[in-house]
C-alpha cells in the first residue's frame, strides 16, 4: 500500500475509502475444513475458484460509486490463507474484473518451521497487525469498511482494530485480551507497538459479516452496532446503500447479478430487505426508498405495500426482542452494546456445548 501522507486534505473532496475483504468464505467460497479440502483448494487454478453470489458486483459498485461521487477507493484482500495460492488468487481476481490495491496472506510455513503449529489456526493476530499497518499506510482521513464471514474470528479482530483506531482500547488491556484469545507473543508486541501509532479516528464506518456458517445473527449483537451480519450480498449491499458508499446502479447491478445467477427471485430479495428491517440494520424509511427504486427496475415485487415495513417494525416493539436475545444465550444484554464487553465475547466463544 503506498504511503499517501498523513496530513487530512483541507478541502470538499469526500474522504478516502479504504476496504478491507477477507478471502475465504467472504470472497471465495472455499472448502478446508479436511486435509484433503485444504490441498485441493491450494491446487485449484483461478477458473477453478467459486465467488460468493454477488461479491464481485458489490466491490466494483463500491469502486465505481466512489468514482462517481469524486472519492478515492482502494480495495485490499487480507487473507490467512498462505502464499502459495496467491497467483489462482489473483488469476480468479482478474477473471472477475475486480480492481484491487493489494493482497496480504499469511506464511503459514513461518509456524511449521518455528513449531508454532496453533499459529495455523489462530488468526486475529496476524489480522490485526496487518490491518494496524495498513492504516498507517492510508490516507489520514480514510474512511473503512470491513468485510469478513463467520467461519474464523474477522467480527472480533476487527471489532478491536476499530476500538484501537478510535482510541477506546490499548495499553494493558489489548495486551491482556490478546494474551487471552492466545495470539503468538511476537504478534503481541507488533501490535502494541503499532496501535498507538494508529490512533486517531473512530474511522471504522461498518462491519460486515457474511453469513456464510447461517450462525444466528443475535450471537453478534455483544459486538455493536457497526456490525452488520448479512445472509447474501443484497444485504450488504442494501445497508451499503442507504449509508451512501452505492448508488442505485451498483445496488442494482447486484441485485440482477444474485437474480440472473444465483436462483434469487424478487420475492427473495423483497425478503431479505424484510430481514433486514427486523433486524435493526435498515430503518422503515430506507428501506422504503430502496424499494421503490428497485421495483422500477423490476427488481423487487411489483405493487407490493408501501408502509409493509412501518407495520412490520409496530409488530415487532409490541413483542420485544427479550425471547430473541434469551434464545441466543445473550441474557438480557442490549441489543447492541455502546461499549464492547470483550470479556463476556470471549467468555461466550469459550462456553462448552
């Protein structure tokens, strides 16, 4: 990532957009769970690897919207896959016609060597550094997006980068919750050298995650607002949208994608915003103006009701969200958390079954 200055622009241009993708399972859908899936995926060739539905469409409309609202976006792919597949990586990339800043993978054979073997599986360290160092790399007055699934740890790797950034976390207290997720010593000290150097913004914009495992969005809720779990990527591209980073062409654009290649029906997608609605992430209103523009193009379901949203949200604060949060194994915790409790996250991931 080339070094851009760290001096804020004085001037009306948006600010940078910098967005961070994890690769596995939140740009690719990759299978390694065995051994024998972990050689087949580092083996594939490029034409080989599967994109998840509507991923490629989001980050060229993420690229194209900044261009046309005279900002800059750079694209970056933090990955714990190692080295090795970098060229199928970057072979499917081009295949995709995504544009991208720069790729970061992790040396595996780094843990092998030194006997590290935990190191293999154990990623939020070797993330959060990487994410610390290329914000320093970025433009002052960047602004980010974060995307990542729910197979590894990217909700709370990147809960705590935000936290960092926004100077809500350091010192003593990063050093003992990583020391706890057992992140490598070595790692420890790269990040607590790097996290004062990085403070400055709460620049962190959204979080999302997608929910690729079908975890139970609520088991997010501990983790803030800023996270947006999502079942496809008309949900991330829906939030997307009302919060400005895609115009109506990009939103459509991914909405005819997941229709004309993914089995989604307008049904569907007039679903997912439903889901979305219900969920907190898209207020009555936005979801309103989404739909009507989407429906123009045939997109959504033709003469569906106007205010379904405004009745569904009436319903939903005459139930509660009490039972929800109770079946979830939340308590009575708030539906997002104005500071993060990592203690109680990490009590919950470590809770026998």
């Amino acid at each position: 990532m080339p070094r851009l200055g760290r001096r804020a622009a004085r001037t009306s241009v948006p600010p940078p957009l910098l967005c961070r993708w994890d690769l596995d399972k939140t740009y690719l859908r990759s299978e390694f769970e065995t051994v024998r899936q972990l050689l087949r995926t580092a083996f594939e060739r490029g034409e080989d690897k599967v994109q998840v539905p509507g991923v490629a469409a989001v980050i060229k409309g993420l690229s194209e919207t900044a261009a046309r609202q005279g900002r800059r976006a750079l694209i970056y792919f933090l990955s714990a896959s190692p080295p090795q597949i970098g060229r199928a990586i970057r072979d499917k990339l081009a295949l995709d016609g995504v544009p991208y800043d720069g790729i970061v993978f992790k040396d595996q054979l780094s843990y092998i060597r030194r006997g590290k073997l935990r190191g293999l599986r154990e990623h939020v360290g070797f993330k959060l550094v990487h994410l610390l160092r290329g914000r320093l790399e970025a433009p002052l007055e960047a602004r980010e997006l974060l995307f990542g699934d729910d197979w590894e740890s990217d909700s709370l790797v990147y809960a705590l980068y935000a936290d960092i950034l926004a100077g809500r976390i350091g010192g003593d207290r990063l050093r003992a919750l990583l020391q706890r997720i057992g992140v490598d010593p070595k790692l420890v000290v790269n990040a607590l050298a790097l996290a004062p150097r990085a403070v400055g913004a709460d620049a962190v914009e959204r979080i999302f995650i997608n929910l690729e495992r079908r975890t139970p969005p609520a088991v997010f809720h501990l983790l803030g607002a800023r996270v947006v779990p999502t079942f496809n990527y008309f949900q991330t591209a829906a939030v997307l949208s009302a919060d400005g980073f895609l115009d109506e062409p990009a939103l459509a654009r991914v909405a005819e994608e997941l229709v004309e290649h993914a089995g989604h029906t307008p049904r569907r997608l007039e679903n997912s915003l439903d889901d979305l609605v219900r969920r907190g992430h898209l207020t009555a209103a936005a979801a309103t103006t989404l739909a009507r523009r989407l429906r123009a193009r045939g997109l959504l379901v033709a003469g569906a009701r106007a205010d379904r949203w405004r009745s569904m949200l009436g319903s939903l604060r005459r139930l509660g969200r009490g039972r929800q949060r109770a079946r979830a194994g939340l308590g009575a915790a708030p539906r997002f958390a104005a500071t993060i409790d990592y203690d109680a996250i990490l009590d919950r991931v470590r809770r026998p079954q």
